[in-house]
C-alpha cells in the first residue's frame, strides 16, 4: 500500500486497519471508496452483534422517556445518552462501514445537539437515527428537512418557545447561519426574523406519542412573510417548508457544505480549486452526497495534508490499529471526557472544532489514554 493510499485511508476511516489496507491494495482506493459508498451492502454483523445489548437505540422518543421515567426517583438522565455514546464509539472503532460512520459523526456536528439541553438526553437517541443514520450519504435536502422536523433540533434550540406574537429566533438563527447558508451566505436579520415567524407553532408532542414532531396551527403566525427575497403566503406548515426546500437548493449552502466536507476530508485549508469542482458536483446533482464525495476525495485526497486528530478519531483509531477489544464504555468514555470530546456534549449549537488548534493543547489526557491502553489498563482508572 503506498503511502498516499495509506494516507487517504486514515482519512476516510477511524483508522486504517489490516484488513482495509489489504482491500485497497487488492482493488484499489477507487473501488475501496465505491464499496464504502454503498453501505447497506456492506455486511455489518460483527459490530450490530456488539450493540445487542444497547437496546435504547432503536427505542422510540416515546419509549425512551418512560425507561427514564423514575417517577417517584425522578427521572434518569443517564442511561439513554450514554448508551447512545457507547454505541456511536462501537460503530467507530468496529464498523465495517468505515466512510458511512465518518459521514455520520460529521453530519451530527454539523447538525450539533447537545444531551444535556432539556429533553434532548433522549430525543438525541431519535435524531441520530432518524437524521444523521439515515441521510447520512444522501441528499443534503433530506438531511436538512430531517433536522428540521427533529424534536431534538427544535427543542435543543428552542423552537418550542416560538409562538406568534413572542417569536424566538434560535433555531430560525442556527438554520441559516449553521445549517444552511453559513454566516456569510447572504441572509440579513430580517430574514432571520421572518423565518421565525415562519417557524411558529413548531414544536414537540409532550403527551400523547411523546417527543414526535407536532405543528400547532393556534401557535402559529398566519401572517405574510418575506425571507430571502421571496414573499410567503399565508400557510401553516408549508411556509417554514417552502423556505427549506429553497435553502438546500441556495448556492450559499453548496459552498458551505462542500467547504466543511472539504476541511474535515482534506485539510484545515483545503485547495480552492477541488472545493469549487465539488460544488459544482454538488449543484448539478441537486445536493446528492455520494456524487459530491466522489469528486472531493477522489480528485482532492492525492492533495491532502497532514491532519491533527480530534480526540475521538485518536482514541478511535488507537484502539483499530492495535485491535484491542473494547466495550467502549465508561472507562473509554472517561478519557474522552478529559480530551474534551464526549460524544453528543458540546454545549453551542457550531459542533465540535474541526480545526487544529481547537485540539493542540491538551496532549496529557491523550498520553495518558495510551499509556493506559499499552498497559491493558483502561479499566483500572
């Protein structure tokens, strides 16, 4: 395997394990990346067989606050995050399905929801199945519509709270700046209070088929809106829909998706040059992610430069090169804890720092965490 492929494979997975390198050396990095590309044919056994006792990740939002209702214990806030942490960290080190389980953590940044806001330790359970699991290499307007429909977005960002007449921006915000367009994609405080209004009545059912999406026409405002340009009519659920579909279509939002996919595939500049090809690609196949990656990695990682780990991808692969079996439990979740990256924790809506110099100055937990995994000591601290 040479050292390009080798590179390219480190960046497309947790870490490169022996199998891997041996199947791209048999058949090549093109080929490798079109197997990983279509993941549902990909035979995932071993590492479904290890999440058989996390039986919270298929659970319903419904489901998931009864198990946590304690009643007179109150509730446990606990189980549910943690075994969906458990179970992201399971994917990451055993998955055969290594660029799909890149692509989800990647969308679960983009689309950051913290477990500790409110209802979210277990509508994130919901949403990470719902969202990142399932558009995870399709289309980026599937994806945006997921999260907007999401009680875990719309509670974790306040959506809630949006009524007419007391409008709150947070999500209407975060859809724009993050999600969609970026900070530069060419909206203006008018269109994010406008897109709020559109917004109202958004929320999330707290009885009756709990933590499912509910449109509540009494909450909402009927009135006329103008976001981006465009005059909205008077439509209930349509009009915060009609702007979605007109965001995952915006020329902004091909040029800040690509950009993001770009840095965390490539490098923390990637060349501008294999961006724009991938936008391209982005805008002629109408947001389709397989499409857009074909040309990103394809053409852009011959081009890639060195890349510091996130702590997760440093543990991650620590414990794939050296085949170490582990539940990916408390005690792994524990230095994760100190590197500064539990899964599903940061706490603003931006995700976790894909750049550098987020990372570089908390290198003892990481000297620690391989200490101990030399040791075979994970468990003891």
């Amino acid at each position: 395997l040479s050292p390009a492929d080798f590179r390219a494979l480190n960046r497309l997975t947790f870490g490169a394990r022996p199998a891997e390198r041996a199947r791209v050396a048999e058949i090549g990095l093109l080929a490798w990346v079109e197997e990983q590309l279509a993941p549902d044919s990909i035979d995932d056994f071993a590492c479904n067989l290890r999440l058989r006792n996390l039986d919270t990740l298929a659970m319903t939002g419904q489901q998931l606050f009864d198990l946590s209702n304690k009643l007179f214990d109150d509730f446990d806030l606990e189980t549910v995050p943690n075994q969906l942490r458990q179970g992201t960290l399971i994917r990451q080190v055993y998955s055969q399905r290594q660029l799909y389980e890149v692509m989800v953590e990647f969308w679960n940044d983009h689309f950051n929801i913290a477990t500790d806001k409110g209802e979210c330790y277990y509508l994130k359970t919901v949403d990470d199945r719902q969202v990142a699991r399932t558009h995870a290499l399709g289309s980026f307007r599937d994806l945006l519509w997921a999260s907007a429909h999401s009680p875990a977005m719309l509670t974790y960002l306040d959506n809630q709270a949006n009524h007419k007449g007391a409008p709150n921006e947070n999500y209407a915000r975060e859809l724009l700046e993050l999600h969609s367009l970026g900070l530069r994609g060419g909206y203006s405080q008018a269109d994010v209070m406008e897109l709020a209004r559109c917004l109202t009545g958004w929320g999330v059912k707290e009885h009756f088929w709990r933590g499912e999406f509910t449109f509540d026409g009494e909450q909402h405002d009927s009135g006329e809106k103008l976001v981006l340009g465009v005059r909205i009519p008077p439509g209930g659920q349509d009009e915060a829909e009609s702007v979605v579909e007109r965001l995952a279509r915006h020329p902004s939002a091909a040029q800040f998706v690509v950009g993001k996919l770009a840095r965390r595939f490539l490098s923390d500049d990637p060349p501008a040059e294999i961006v724009q090809k991938a936008v391209k690609a982005f805008d002629v196949s109408a947001g389709d992610l397989r499409a857009t990656l074909r040309v990103l990695l394809l053409d852009g990682l011959p081009l890639a430069k060195e890349k510091y780990r996130r702590p997760v991808n440093f543990v991650a692969a620590s414990l794939r090169m050296l085949n170490a079996e582990s539940d990916c439990g408390p005690a792994v979740q524990d230095y994760l804890l100190r590197m500064g990256q539990v899964p599903f924790n940061w706490p603003t809506p931006d995700g976790y720092p894909d750049r550098a110099a987020a990372w570089q100055g908390n290198l003892m937990p990481r000297w620690q965490f391989a200490f101990a995994l030399a040791r075979n000591e994970l468990d003891k601290t």
